[in-house]
C-alpha cells in the first residue's frame, strides 16, 4: 500500500475511535511494524468509514449470551456474556463507491468477551455496566494487540409497546500494542432517542415496525498518534437513523436481531454509513 494511502488509512481510524464509529487505521513506519489501530474497531458497529480519500470498512459480530435475566419486580440483577468480534479491510475509494471486498482482503480480526450487569433501576430503566478483555490481530503483519474496555449504558422506555427508546453510555478503551508501539487510550460519551411507529405489515410471522433515531457521541482522551497528525481532532459526531423493527427479535446463534437499519453519521470530513440491528444503549 502506498506510503500516502497508508496515512490516509491512519487518519480514519484518528477519527474513528474518537468518534465511536467502528474502523481501524494503519500507517507502516520504517520498521515495516503496522501501527494500525485495529483494536477499536470491536466497539463500534458494521459499516463504511471515510475520512479524505480512505475507506474503512467493518463488520462486526455482537455476539450475546443472556445467562441470568433481570427481575424488574424484584429487582433482582441479571447477567450477560459478552463476545464481540470485528473484521477490518481498508480499501482507498469513495465511500458512495460499490466495494470489490472479497474474505481474502480481510486485513484485522479483534475479540474481546466480556460480562455485563443488567441493573432494573426502574421499572422501565436498566442500567448495564459491562468490562471487556481480549486480544487483536493485524492479519498483514505479525503486529497484534491487547484490547480493555469498560463502561456503562444506560436506557428507559415510555409509551404503549415501548414507543420511546432513550439512553446513554460512557466508555473508556485502551490499546496496548506489541512491537514497541505506543500504548493509546480514548473516551466516549453517547446520548439518543430512538420513536417507534407500529405498522399493519408482517415478516417472518412476526409484526413490523418503522423506527426513526438520533445519536449524538462526544469523544475524549483522544488516541495518540505521531505529533504531525495531532491537528486533527474530533470532539463530536452525530448520527441519524432509520429501521425496520419486529415485534420480537430473532435469535440467531446468541444474537437477538430486533430490527435492521441504516445509519448516517458525520462529524466535519468524516462520515460513515452503518449498519445495526437494535438501539445501541
């Protein structure tokens, strides 16, 4: 990849995991040591990121292991295991471009289990600290890297079949790459509201809905990177949505898909389109 490229493919991930959308970013110094910050990409969601000329893009495996289920009576505290994983390919093109992705151009693959706690704090509000521990791997080189986040999100819900989603969410990750690198760390806070409309329509036996949501993230701490690249900073970001929701969720493989949708988010030059399945607090 051209030396150029590569420091366009580092900027998006600048952005990215300030921001709190899902990419990763690379630049290969003199040593031929990857300083792709791949490691990010496993906190954010499926999509395509574009800073300037570069694109990113992502997919991203939620996966989900309900073990105890909260009691909103009793306010008894349920848990959840966590398993989140993350394939990364950087492509240079326009982010409107139709991408020739094949499994092959995978560059980065990221886990990191974790637990959650589902805290009823009301009868329609749950509060879910979660912490989350793993590994990351640059597929190009022999470059990998230990992966920590920890946090907390927050939702509620009001009206007849849950119309209005609200919530919020703090989070803190740290990389600690090999290979000499830098170890780097970043904050995010995240506010939204999600409105249902309930519809006549059916699919899969279940009954369908249309969503409209508005996500607003600030970011922190932002990742270190070399000093010619630290005039460029993203304090906010902002993401419009829209989706198709079921009336209840399909369970596959551990992951409970309660709608399908599409998400616009810009923050200056950066944007990205993405792709999600439920309401992200």
């Amino acid at each position: 990849m051209p030396v150029k490229s590569q420091l366009l493919c580092k900027l998006v991930l600048t952005s990215l995991a300030m921001f709190g959308v899902s990419s990763a970013q690379a630049q290969v110094p003199d040593d031929g040591v990857s300083s792709f910050n791949y490691s990010y990409s496993i906190f954010v969601g499926t999509g395509a990121y574009q800073f300037n000329d570069s694109t990113i893009y992502i997919v991203r495996v939620p996966v989900e292991l309900d073990l105890v289920e909260p009691d909103f009576e009793q306010g008894k505290v349920g848990y959840r295991l966590l398993l989140p994983m993350s394939v990364g390919v950087a492509n240079i093109n326009e982010i409107d471009d139709i991408p020739d992705i094949r499994f092959s151009d995978a560059q980065t693959f990221a886990v990191t289990p974790g637990i959650e706690l589902l805290i009823p704090i009301r009868r329609n509000w749950l509060l879910k600290p979660y912490m989350q521990a793993g590994v990351g791997w640059d597929m190009t080189t022999s470059a990998r890297s230990g992966i920590f986040g920890a946090g907390s999100r927050v939702r509620g819900w009001y009206g007849r079949d849950q119309r209005l989603l609200v919530g919020g969410e703090f989070l803190w990750a740290r990389n600690s790459p090999n290979k000499g690198l830098p170890t780097s760390s970043f904050s995010r806070w995240g506010l939204g509201a999600e409105y249902k409309i309930p519809t006549k329509w059916y699919a899969f036996g279940r009954n369908l809905s249309l969503h409209g949501r508005v996500l607003q993230y600030f970011f922190g701490n932002p990742v270190n990177f070399e000093d010619q690249l630290d005039e460029f900073k993203v304090k906010y970001s902002t993401e419009l949505g829209i989706s198709v929701g079921l009336d209840k969720p399909i369970n596959i493989f551990g992951y409970k898909f309660r709608q399908g949708g599409i998400g616009f988010e810009r923050a200056g030059e950066y944007k990205a389109i993405k792709l999600f399945t439920t309401f992200p607090f």
